[in-house]
C-alpha cells in the first residue's frame, strides 16, 4: 500500500503542477495581450458609424503628408526640367541663329543690287512679341494685386496675414483634440472654416507665382513651403473624411511678417519700433512653430515604435517645455519621451538658446530705451492747450510757469503742452509733476510732424519758442528757433507763434515766411530790441526800467509791517498791466476826463487805448493811444490798458454805471447792475465782435506804435513852420519817427582823448561798451532809436558818447551812422583816464553794456567786465567837479545850463531847470512871479564829488551777480532780483526780466506792442521791413504826414521841490497831484521815484532812490521825490529855442529831460526869427574863417548851423589841475554843435 501511495503521489502532484504552469503561462500571455491590445486601442482612429471612415482604425497620417511632400517636390521637379529643357532650347536656338546670321550676310552680300534688302532678325521675332506681351502684362497685373504700393495690394496682404492668423486660431481650437480622427466636413464647422481660408491662400499662392521673377526661389520661400504643408492636408481630409492636426502649426511663421504689415498700416514709423516688433515677432513666430511640432510627435509617438512610445501633452504644455529649455532652467516637469522629439530637442536647444540670449537682451533693451515721454496728448473737450517748445531748460521753465500760472491770472483753463527732444532732468521732472494737472512734457522735436501730431499741434490756442539767452552764439540760436517756426507753420500754417528772438536783426527773416500773420496773433519777442529800449528809456527817466518790468510780470503782494522802503515798493511791484473794454458810461467823455474818474472812483490806473479813427482813410484800423489829451472822446467798445493789482479790479471799468454807481464810494461793491445785464441781452452793434483771450482785440501793427495826433495833420499848432518849413532837407527818417541825418564816416566821429578832454560834454549818455571783433553784436541801435525819437526836439537830444573798442564799435557802426549826435572814444571803460575825458561825472546817464558776456561758462563770471566797470567808476572821487550853482557862483556855466538858454527861459510863465535833489540834471517847472525873475538858488549842492552820485544802469546777464554792484546794501544771494536794491533802484538791468513776457503777450498781445511803443521810441512794422531791407534808417522829407507822427507822448520825470506843484511836494496827497498835473498839463502821472531814506523824514547822504509804482490816492509826497509822467509833445519847444538860444557867448545847451507841456504864442515869432537871422549869417562866417580846418564833432547839422564859442574863465588851482574837464582860459573850445528844429 505505501508503495502504490508513493507511486500514485508523485502522478498526481506532478499533473498538478503542470496544470498551475499551464495557467501561468496563459495568463502571462492573457496580460500581454490586454496590455497590448489596449496600447492598440490607444492608436486606433475612433469609428462611428455615421462617419464613413477605415474600419480597421488605421492611421491614415501619410496620406495627408505624402499630399505635401508631392506637391513640394514634384512643383520642384517640374520647375527644374523646365528650366533644363529651356536651357537646352536656348543653346540650340542660339546656335542655330548664329547660322542663320551668317548666311544673311553671305545672301546680303551676294544680292547687294536686288531692291529689296533680305530681312532682319529682328523682323523675325515680331511673332512671337505680342505673345511675350501678354505674359508680362499678365505677370505685372498679379505683382500690383500682391504689391502693398497699391490700395489693393495693400489689402490683399492685410487680409492674407489676417486669414493666415485665423488659421492659426483654429489649430489651437484643434490641438485640444486627438491628432487624427475621423470627422464629416459637413459638420464640422472649423474644418469648413480652414476650407475657406486654405481656397483663398491657394489663390494668394497662384498670384504670388504669377508674379514671381525668379520660380526657383518662389518655390524655397518660407511662406510657399507653409503653402505647402498647410492646403493641401486640408482637401486630403475632406476627400478621406478624417482630419490630421499634422504640421498646420507651420501657421505661425506668418508671425514674421508681422512688422511689414504694421508698416503698410503706418502703425510703425520709427526705426526703433520696427526692430522691437521685428525680433518680437521671430521670437513668438520660432517659439510656436518648435512647439507645434513637438506636440505632433509626443502625442503620436514614433513611427519605427509604431507609435507605442507616445504621451499625452497639450500644446500649452508644449510650449512651456520649450521655453524652459531655450532658458536652460529645464526643470524635468515635462520632457519629451520619443525619439523624435529628443532629437529636435537636441538641435533646438542649439538654435534657441543663441536665440534666446541674443534676442531676449536686444528686446528688453529696446523696450528700456522706449522713450518715457513718447506718448500722444489727449486733448480735454472745453479746455484749451498750449505747446511751448524751443530752449526748455529748469530756469526757463520755472520762470515761464511762475508768470504763466501765477494766481492774478483770471481762470488760467489752459493746459501747457512742453516739447523738447531731450528727456527732462530730475529737477525738471519734479517741476513738472508738481504742476501735473496743467503741465505734460513729451520728447520729440517740433521739425517732426509726427511729434508736431503727436502733440496735437492743429488743435492747439498757440506755440511758444522760448530763446536761449546764453547761448554763445545768438545768430545761430534764432536760427534755430526760425526753422522751428517754418516747421510748425509748414505743418498748420493757422496756428498763433510767439516766438523769442535773440537779435534784432533776425527778426526780418520771419517776414519771409508766407504763412506768418501778425492777424493771426503771431508775434516775435526781441530780447536785444527790448532789453536796450528799456535801458535807453532809463536814460530819460532812471527807474523807468525797473517800472516796465514789474508791470508785465506776475508778482505776488509780499506785505511789509515795518516803515521801510521796501513796503512802498512791494506795494507798486504788486501790480500788473491788463485791459478790459470800457462801459458804455464812458462814451462821449474826453480821456482825461476818463482817466480822472477811474483813478479817483474805480480805483484804476488808465494810461492808454485803443481807438478807432474816424479819418476815411484809416477808419478800419485801429490806434494804441497812450495818454492821447483831451481832443479824443471814447468811443463805442473802447478797449483800456490799465495798471491793477488784479484782474478782478479791472472789471469796474466794464461794470461801470453812472446811473448805479454815481453814490458808491467803495469801488469793490462795483459790481454787473441790471442795467449791464440788460445791455448784455440787446448788445450795440458797436460792440467788438472778436474778442481776445483776455477780452482784447487784436491790434493792427502797422500803426499800432503811432499815437494820433492831437489835430489833424494839417491842422498843427503854428502852420507858419510847416509853411516856412525847408522841404528840401531830411531831418527826420521816413517813417517821421526818428531824428536822421546823412550817413557819416566814423572817422569822423571818433575823439582822441584830448580832444575829448577839449569838448566840455555834459548832460551827455556814456555808453561803456566791452566788445572785439569776435563778439556777438549787442544791437546799439536799439538803443540809440528811443533817445533820437522825433517826440523831442532837436535840442533836446542827449549827446551820445560810446567809450570802447574801435574794432567792436566799426561793426556795429553801419547801424548808427543815420543818428545826430554821436561820438566814439576808442578805448576802455576800465580806464578812468578815459572816463575822465567824457566828463562821466557832469553825464545824465552812463549805461555799462558787454558783448563778451555769453561765452563765458562760469555763469558767476559772465559779467566780470560789467561788475568791475560799475565799482571802478563809483569809486573816482571829482573833487573839484562844477555844479551847477558853483559855476555860476564863478562866473561860469556848463554847456546846457546857460540862463539864457530855452531850457530855463520863461515860456508862458515857467522855467525849466535842473534839479539838485539828485545830484543829476533833472528837469523842474517853475512858475515864476515875473518873467524877469529868476527862480531863487537852493541851497542844495549838485557837485557829483564821487562816483558813487553819477547815474548809471548796469546790464546783467546772471540775476545772482546783483549782489556785487551794491557794497553797502544787505542783500541775500539767493534774492529775487526784483526784490534786490539794485534793480529796485534802477541801477541794475536783466534780460531774464523779460521771460514774462512770453505769457503777457499770449494773454494780450497788445501788451507787446504798447510795451514796444513805450521802450522803442515809435518803431512800426513799416521800419522793421525798410530795416530789412536796407539795413539802415532812410531819410524823409519833413511833411505834414511826417510830422504828424512826431505828436505823441513821452516819458518824463517832473521835480516837486519847487515850482507849481511845490505845494503838494512837502506833505500832499498823490491823487491831487495826479488830477491837478492832468487837467492842467494833461500829464499823466503813474509813479514816483524816491529817495531810499525819505521815509525816516531826517536828512540823509544816501543818494540812492526806488521805484513806487502807481500809488494810492492817499499816498504822501515829500519835496524830493520825483513823478514819473507822460507827458504831451510840445509843438512850440522848437521855436523858444529859436528865438531864445543864439548868442555868440551863450553855452551848448545839453539834453535834456522835458517834464510839462510848454507852449508859445505863435505871435512874434516871426518878427524874431527875422531879427536873429542876419546876425547868424554873419556870425557864422566869422566863425568858420576863423575855425578853418578845425574837427567837427557832429557833422550831421547843416551848413547854416550856429557855432557857440565857449569862453573859459580862469579857474582855481585845484580846477586847473582837472584837464580833463576844462582848459585855460580864453582857450577856444570846438563846439558841440546843433542843428536848429524849426518844426
């Protein structure tokens, strides 16, 4: 039994065991097989029944990719046998015309009498020609439809990269499903969609290989092969009803076209913007089209695998792998499992990352580079906007938004727009975000009309150029600011310029530009015209320059509780000049009448108009009268300049009602009554219509300067003269604004210094001038102009002595030769040997002027030469000088101050003569009780002992230097200079004042040209264009037209220590001194010029005065103050100093200052003029016997004029010794001579 059971175990365990092994092995192969039927499942194409497709699920990919490569090489194939078989047809044809050539010729020579010649080659091909016709008509037909140089063509390759990128948009839908499936055309919309667009990409390809030179290299290009690659899968998948996702990613290489595209829109311009899309583009364009492709083999795996390597990613994720692997971070998240796509990682990780770090840098570095100011401005719907341009610096700016915004300004609603071409410092960009909500900067240059565009330049109220002041070279600097303003005129001719001009001269250039219109607003500022016009008004009337420029500049009211005179002067710096258009109220009164009422009850300064004349002539032109008398009565709309504190002050005079406002004693309850409301509602068809920014008109330049004669021209007080008047000599340019005589050699005007110390100049204008060959022209005749004004007589002219260098003063010559009455002392102003022999200590005025300033870089010592110049002169001491009283204590009198001379005769009861409050010439009027008596002596000295008492006014180029003119004053470096003591004194002058005149005249630009007609002495467009023209004043015949113009008023300065206001002097109110000088004189006044130290009420040495600028009604005088006035020409001047002056031991009478209004009986004048004139006859031939060859100093006077001897008496032993003023005695003198005004 243990036997059977051993043999029959081991059976049965060993069967057991074969059947476990039996079903291991099937289920082995069971397991093998599941696995890899369900890698099939994963590859096999999904079956629908509705969806004819294989029933088998098999991929179909090669279909789709053997209808690309086809195409590509089979077009390849038949493109290179036809040019193979070309070829081949090309040598044989070759070689058979040249046969066919020689035999020509051996039938041509054989048959040389046969009438007609055999034919040509060329008459051969005339077959075939009209064929090659049509075939380039056709190609050139299909390069214009494809052409962006054309509207069509234009449009046709928009829309293709619109289509190629809606083609794009599709494959990302698409990429989300399987790589193949089959799909009905008719029901799936995208592929219906890709249809469409592939048709049109077929017809784009067919007109692109139309008209494409060269097939070969068609058939190469990047866009043929994305052609290639991309239709034909399309009509693959309609035909087999499945689709293959395959290389439609190629798509994305349009991309690169992206920057053309954007460029046939204009969308680019720039070539940095160009570059930026350029390298963005091929970036984006590679980085896609590698992710495409790796999408394609991950999720299909590799073929030779049979696809079972393959793994599941989305194209975004594709993407991502790609960019990490360009940037080498690579962080093993997503990586590639097949074959193919390592081996593409391989080569693209060469090719993307040299792209990656080449391109990437070059982009974020153009997008650093981006301009931070390179925008476009929006304009605000109600609000104004203004672009300023030119020289936009942090001083320029700030000084321009300190006066354009300051808050005296009525509702400032305007935006300020800056241009510039180089992006703003840190201080100038803080400076420009504290004004955010009225100021935007952007960087570009106004010779652009893209940024002319981009700051909106069409819509813009105006254009400011602002000037650089400094610049080494002020030719070239106008230059500059010309080409800006052609450029933007060229771009909107309509747009308003005001423009800073550094030279005079310059301004003529403007004149040629067609598109330039001062009706339009356009307006040019003239630094050099202003600045030496302000200076030479100083000349006539010291603080004169400080006045103006408070005037048209924004100060704010700085109040002062201690008694100092800095309180009076702030007080008059607080005010400003503005206009407003008169109340009908006024209409029908005479302006002095006018004036009297608004300063009296509406507390306002009117000191001009504009006034309508009621000539035929000049009936629809418009006048600036300043201070025109009583003969005017206001009109209908009359506009008024007046001088306020504040634009809401001004309204009065619109306000103004008699019939409400007669009883109002407080002018701030002056405000709109019913009746102006009821006069708004039915305005007068007087009323003006164009209004300016400010409630101006514009002014008619071509007689704005010109103030309306008081009579008609024909009508002139004392028709004798302009009867008797020589017609046959020019005294007078042909404008009749200016005093002119024949152009002289400056050889003869030149003065050795002993003849200098020879002539006794005195009431005289020194001119120290540093300058050489090299320096810019500083413009002498803008300042000589307002001192040779026809508004003063003959004899009233300042003699004018330019101290300086030769070289300097021959280049500016050719401008001064027109002018009576002016020497040149070659020399320096540094050397008092020089000084001493022009008498500076006997002159009304000595002006400090430097050319050299501006090529300085140290801006501390850009005026050394003036800074020395001013302290050398103040520290000369004149010991024995000649006052006025000690000469005629001596018996002797200066030139000028002669008692019987028509500056202190007696004309209708008064006498002028010079003050000695001053230590100056200043002129008085005196009423005297008889006219035989002479007005008592003062007991006042005017001896000029040291320099520190002689007039001068020094020209600042650096506002900070002030500070070294005045040793004794207590001024802070970092000051103001309107709140210095130097230009508060008048002594000291800055170009930099003149930077608010920039926003004035946007404002009104009538201020321009009152301002102009105040400083420039009369200067009219039409001598501006003769100017430029001839580059010199003309001469005119003296006619009652010419003559007229001489009828305006002047600036002046009227004493109150003696004469008819000496009552009003010691302890009298302003206001009556103002009402009392206009109603009896018609002089306007509107300041005072006092003494430093007046107010402590006790004597003081301190000669130093400031300036008040239009002071209150109560405001209290003291006798040694003197008032700015404007005052009437006298017509009957001319004649007192006919029939009074000539004597043969009578002085030369100086220049000097007229303060009131004289007048002559017309009477008599005649009976003297005849007496007088055969001794003047006779005297003067004496008198040239005797003279013989002697130098003449002024040789613009007539051959009649009168010669004066000048006998000295001897002096004392201290005079004696000053040979530089006087000689000894009996000496005979060469004279300053005159020629004699008879108008």
């Amino acid at each position: 039994m243990l036997a059977e059971a051993d043999g029959t175990v081991p059976h049965g365990s060993d069967s057991s065991m074969r059947t476990s092994s039996i079903n291991n092995k099937l289920d082995q192969d069971s397991s093998i097989l599941i696995s890899k039927m369900e890698n099939m499942e994963r590859f096999v194409i999904p079956y629908s029944s509705e969806v004819p497709c294989d029933h088998n699920g098999q991929r179909m990919w090669w279909a789709f990719l053997a209808s690309s490569m086809v195409t590509f090489f089979g077009g390849l194939f038949i493109i290179l046998l036809w040019r193979t078989l070309k070829y081949l047809w090309t040598v044989c044809c070759h070689c058979n015309i040249k046969k066919k050539e020689v035999q020509k010729v051996n039938n041509f020579a054989n048959n040389q009498a046969a009438d007609r010649p055999p034919k040509g080659p060329d008459e051969k091909e005339e077959a075939p020609a009209s064929e090659v016709g049509w075939m380039t008509s056709v190609k050139d037909w299909a390069g214009v439809m494809i052409s962006a140089q054309t509207l069509t063509g234009r449009v046709l390759v928009v829309l293709v990269f619109a289509l190629s990128i809606g083609a794009l948009g599709i494959y990302f839908i698409d990429s989300s499903d399987p790589i193949e499936s089959c799909q009905s055309f008719y029901d799936d919309f995208t592929l219906q969609i890709d249809m469409a667009f592939n048709v049109f990409f077929l017809l784009y390809f067919g007109l692109r290989f139309i008209a494409a030179n060269d097939k070969l290299w068609f058939w190469l290009e990047v866009n043929s092969v994305v052609d290639f690659f991309t239709v034909p899968p399309v009509f693959v998948s309609v035909y087999l009803n499945r689709s293959w996702l395959g290389l439609r990613f190629l798509r994305a290489l349009r991309l690169i076209q992206f920057s053309e595209i954007l460029q046939f829109l204009n969308i680019l311009k720039t070539s940095n913007s160009i570059k930026l899309v350029n390298l963005c583009s091929i970036f984006i364009s590679t980085w896609l089209t590698a992710a495409g492709f790796i999408h394609l083999v991950e999720n299909s795996g590799d073929p030779w695998e049979n696809f079972q390597n393959s793994q599941s990613l989305s194209y975004w994720e594709c993407v991502y792998l790609l960019m990490v692997t360009m940037s080498t971070v690579g962080y093993g998240d997503v990586y590639a499992k097949t074959t193919l796509g390592r081996l593409f990682m391989v080569f693209f990780i060469l090719g993307g990352l040299a792209m990656f770090a080449s391109y990437v840098p070059e982009i974020i570095e153009l997008i650093g580079n981006r301009k931070k100011y390179g925008g476009s401005y929006s304009a605000v719907n109600g609000r104004k906007h203004i672009v300023v341009c030119g020289h936009i610096t942090l001083e320029s700016v700030s000084n321009f938004l300190k006066d354009f915004l300051h808050k005296d300004r009525d509702d400032v609603n305007v935006e300020i727009v800056f241009l510039h071409n180089i992006s703003p410092n840190l201080e100038l960009e803080a400076l420009f975000k504290r004004h955010f909500t009225q100021v935007e900067f952007y960087q570009g240059s106004v010779l652009n009309p893209h940024d002319l565009a981009r700051v909106k330049i069409e819509s813009a109220d105006a254009c400011l150029i602002l000037a650089n002041k400094y610049c080494g070279d002020p030719d070239a600097e106008d230059a500059s600011n010309i080409m800006r303003v052609i450029s933007i005129k060229n771009y909107h001719p309509k747009i308003r310029i005001i423009t800073q001009m550094l030279q005079y001269h310059n301004k003529a250039h403007l004149l040629n530009i067609p598109s330039w219109n001062w009706k339009e607003g356009d307006d040019a500022i003239c630094l050099a015209e202003l600045k030496a016009g302000f200076i030479a008004q100083s000349c006539l009337a010291q603080g004169l320059s400080t006045m103006l420029a408070n005037l048209f500049s924004m100060r704010s009211f700085i109040e002062i509780e201690e008694d100092t005179w800095q309180k009076y002067y702030l007080e008059g710096v607080a005010n400003e000049m503005y206009t407003e258009y008169l109340s009908s109220a006024f209409v029908g009164l005479s302006f002095p009448h006018i004036c009297e009422l608004c300063y009296v009850k509406l507390k306002l300064l009117l000191i001009a108009i504009e006034y309508k004349s009621e000539q035929r002539e000049s009936r629809s032109r418009k006048r600036i009268l300043i201070n025109p008398g009583n003969h005017v009565k206001m009109q209908e709309g009359t506009l008024g300049f007046f001088i306020a504190s504040d634009a809401k002050e001004v309204k009065r005079a619109f306000y103004y009602c008699k019939a409400c406002h007669d009883d109002i004693t407080d002018p701030k309850r002056i405000k709109k009554c019913g009746c102006k409301r009821l006069e708004d509602e039915h305005p007068s068809t007087l009323s003006p219509k164009k209004k300016q920014r400010n409630g101006g008109m514009r002014n008619s330049p071509n007689c704005s300067p010109k103030m309306m004669s008081r009579h008609d021209p024909l009508l002139i007080p004392g028709n004798e003269q302009i009867e008797n008047m020589d017609m046959n000599i020019k005294r007078y340019d042909s404008t009749g604004m200016f005093h002119w005589c024949p152009s002289k050699d400056i050889e003869k005007v030149i003065l050795t210094r002993s003849e200098a110390s020879m002539t006794v100049l005195s009431g005289h204008v020194v001119v120290c001038i540093f300058g050489d060959v090299t320096s810019a022209l500083v413009g002498l005749r803008n300042l000589v102009m307002p001192l040779r004004a026809s508004n003063f007589h003959y004899h009233e002219l300042k003699p004018i002595v330019f101290v300086g260098s030769l070289d300097y003063l021959r280049r500016e010559w050719e401008t001064l030769h027109n002018f009576p009455k002016v020497s040149i002392l070659p020399g320096t102003p540094l050397s008092r040997a020089d000084l001493r022999a022009v008498n500076i200590n006997l002159c009304d005025m000595c002006v400090i002027l430097s050319a050299n300033q501006n090529n300085i870089e140290d801006a501390s010592l850009q005026d050394k030469e003036c800074i020395l110049a001013s302290l050398n002169i103040k520290s000369m001491q004149f010991d024995d000088s000649i006052g006025v009283l000690q000469a005629n204590s001596q018996g002797f009198t200066p030139p000028g101050m002669d008692r019987s001379s028509p500056d202190s005769s007696p004309v209708h009861g008064f006498v002028r003569q010079a003050s000695v409050t001053t230590g100056s010439n200043i002129p008085i009027i005196t009423e005297l009780a008889k006219p035989g008596k002479l007005m008592p002596l003062v007991s006042h000295s005017q001896e000029k002992k040291s320099g520190t008492s002689i007039q001068m006014i020094t020209e600042l180029v650096n506002d900070s230097n002030v500070q070294f003119l005045d040793q004794d004053d207590d001024d802070d470096p970092d000051t103001e200079l309107y709140l210095t003591q130097p230009f508060a004194c008048g002594t000291a002058f800055a170009v930099s004042v003149l930077d608010s005149l920039m926003s004035a005249t946007y404002f009104n630009d009538n201020i321009l040209t009152l301002i102009r007609t105040l400083v420039t002495g009369g200067a009219t467009p039409e001598l501006e264009g003769l100017l430029a023209e001839e580059n010199a004043l003309r001469g005119g015949y003296s006619t009652p037209q010419t003559l007229a113009n001489r009828d305006r008023c002047r600036v002046a300065q009227l004493a109150l220590y003696d004469g008819p206001f000496a009552d009003l002097g010691d302890g009298g109110c302003y206001g009556d001194l103002f009402c009392k000088a206009l109603k009896t004189y018609n002089m306007l006044c509107f300041g005072i010029y006092r003494l430093r130290d007046a107010h402590l009420g006790a004597p003081s040495q301190c000669t130093k005065r400031y300036v008040i600028t239009n002071p209150p009604y109560e405001f209290e005088l003291v006798p040694s103050d003197l008032i700015f006035c404007l005052m009437q020409f006298d017509h009957n001047a001319g004649q007192s100093r006919t029939s009074l002056s000539h004597s043969s031991h009578s002085s030369h009478s100086s220049s000097k200052k007229s303060s009131s209004v004289h007048s002559v009986p017309p009477s008599n004048r005649q009976n003297r003029s005849s007496k007088t004139r055969e001794p003047r006859d006779k005297q003067n031939a004496t008198r040239m016997n005797r003279m013989g060859q002697e130098k003449k100093w002024f040789t613009d006077e007539p051959e009649n004029a009168y010669p004066r001897n000048i006998q000295i008496k001897p002096m004392s032993t201290h005079m004696a010794n000053q040979v530089n003023q006087y000689k000894s005695t009996s000496s005979l003198i060469p004279p300053i001579r005159e020629v004699e005004d008879e108008c």
